[in-house]
C-alpha cells in the first residue's frame, strides 16, 4: 500500500544534503523503490509503507549528523543506508564520539567514521592488548596510530614503536642497497604517511633522532623489552607462529600493545602458518586482550573499495571447492556385532 510522507528542512542547507546537483539524492533514491520530491523547505516521501518508513529513518538521520558536523560526504551516505537497511536505523547517534587527534594538513578531527571503527577505539582505550582483524581501507592502521600520538601528546606513555613485517625481502634485508632506513623505508612507509597527517615532518625527525618514536622491522624487535611504549604491529597477517609470539612477548611495564592485519592478503608460503591466524584460537579466551573484527561496512577509502572486496569474497567462496563427503571408516563399513 502507498504511503506518502513530509520532512520538515526548515534550516537545512539542502545543497549539502542532498550533495552537488542532486548527487546523493539519486543515491539514495537508486537504493530505495520510493520517490523524493524536494518541496521548498521539505521534502516528501512517497512508495510502499516499508521502504517510505526506511527513507524517512535516513533522512532524519542524514540530517542529524548534518547538523552535528557540518558536513555530508558520499561515504557516510552510504554508510547510512546499508546500516538503515540492514538494522532498520541509522548510525549518526552511535558514532557521536570524541576526536582522537587532528590531522595538521586538514585540521579535521580524526575519530571513528563507523560502528566497528567505534568498537575499534573503545577497544585500544580499555584494552592493553588489542587485535583488529579486517580488509583493507578499515582504517586499523591509521586509527592505531592516532591513539599512539594521542597517548604521546597526552603523556600516558613515554614512546611509541611502530613495526612491521618486512615479508617482501623475507626478512633478509642485507642484500638491499643503503642504510638500514633505506632498506626498511619502503616496507614501512604506510606507517610513515600515517605518523605524517598527525605530526609536522620537523617534530617526527626530532622525535625518531630522541628514540621516542621508533619505526622498526619485526626482525630487529628480538631480545627487546618495551616498557611504558604504545606498540603497533601492523600487517601481522605477514608473521609466522614464531614471530608473532616473539613480538608479544616483547611488551613490559606500562605498555600496550595493538596488532592489525587483514588476513585476506597473507603473503606468507604457508597461508595457514600465519600466526596473526592461529593467534585467534592461542589467545581465545584471555582476560585483558580484546579482538575486533572489522568488515567492508567499515571500509573509508573511496566506495568502489567495499564493492572490490565484495566481489573478491563472492568469487573466493564460488572458487572454493565443495568439502567432500565423510568417508566411513573401516569400523564403520564392518558388520554389526551380534548382542549377547
């Protein structure tokens, strides 16, 4: 049964609602068989019941974060309506939440953009021991460094460590060319570009030259003890049994410790022997140790990065071969024994 209804705009700047020359309108409109009309200062709603209600929850959700940012981007529209139509309400109220840090060359505040980033932050706030699990474009790397810089300003540790795995040269670095920061730069710069949208290049030089910040590969964290550091391995997806129990066990008084990969992108021999994967089932169960599972809802790169990763997990699970069926068993395939 149809069903119509009107929203009131009154004090909404309709251009950033409904995006540059209608943008997220045909968004919006395109995910939902129901028809928007923009009437002076409202907007009216007509389609079937379900749908017309869908919209409707949308929109006053759009206009809330509105309201309480200043601005719209087509990221959180659609971020909005695969929550509105998957739970039936939208996410602004839930990701009310402070800044973590500002980015010095937008002067944005950096905080969670989605529920899971959310679950993320809370976790590295509570936890000393956290494990982020997700695909690329989750922001599990960014977000940890933001907290570290964060925990730095706010003086909660006196120094910050940033590793990863350096697979690609199998952890061999001596035949490269250079300096010791020439051979790891390439496999680090992630981390550097990160470290450089929170802290000006002058103030990071003068920080690594002190040793207050650090920016190492797995290889050379061996034998160390890290007291009052936050600790951030990332790519862990790329470490053995081995070496991931070598890293954990490198954490000491006053420090923390987060641990971020996409277990997707292994680029590990033996896929199964990675231990960000056999971590999960070692660790199961261990109070003060928190594991966040990120999914493409939380994906905060361009939209096409969600729809990639979809479509990745859809031809891996068509390209999966059926499990077989259980064999009987020798004892099984044996007669029966008489009772007595």
């Amino acid at each position: 049964m149809a069903k119509q209804r009107t929203i009131d705009l009154s004090g909404i700047d309709q251009r950033l609602l409904f995006g540059q020359g209608g943008s997220f309108l045909r968004l919006i409109e395109s995910e939902f068989d129901a028809k928007m009309v923009a009437r002076g200062d409202s907007v009216v709603i007509q389609g079937e019941e379900e749908d017309v209600k869908n919209l409707e929850t949308l929109l006053i959700d759009l206009i809330n974060y509105l309201n309480r940012t200043g601005q719209l981007t087509e990221r959180y529209v659609l971020y909005a309506i695969g929550m509105v139509k998957q739970d039936g309400v939208g996410p602004s109220n839930d990701l009310n939440t402070d800044a973590v840090v500002t980015s010095i060359f937008t002067r944005e505040s950096i905080k969670p953009r989605t529920l899971g980033q959310k679950d993320y932050a809370k976790a590295m706030e509570s936890y000393d021991m956290v494990f982020v699990i997700g695909p690329a474009g989750t922001g599990k790397t960014y977000l940890a460094v933001a907290k570290a810089v964060a925990a730095l300003k706010q003086k909660n540790v006196g120094r910050v460590v940033l590793v990863r795995p350096a697979v690609e040269a199998g952890e061999n670095l001596g035949f490269l060319p250079g300096d010791i920061r020439a051979k790891v730069d390439p496999y680090l710069r992630p981390v550097y570009d990160a470290l450089h949208d929170m802290l000006p290049a002058e103030k990071i030089r003068k920080l690594m030259e002190m040793g207050v910040i650090e920016i190492v590969p797995l290889a050379f964290m061996r034998g160390r003890t890290l007291n009052n550091s936050f600790v951030i391995l990332d790519e862990a997806q790329n470490t053995t049994v081995a070496q991931m129990k070598m890293f954990l066990t490198r954490l000491g008084e006053g420090s923390r410790a987060v641990i971020t990969g996409d277990i997707t992108q292994i680029d590990l021999d033996d896929k199964k022997g990675s231990g960000l994967v056999q971590i999960q089932k070692i660790l199961e169960g261990v109070k003060g140790i928190e594991f966040v599972y990120l999914t493409e809802k939380d994906v905060v790169r361009h939209r096409l990065v969600q729809e990639i990763i979809k479509a990745y997990e859809r031809y891996e699970k068509q390209a999966r071969p059926p499990t077989p069926p259980r064999s009987r068993s020798s004892k099984d395939d044996s007669p029966e024994e008489p009772h007595d």
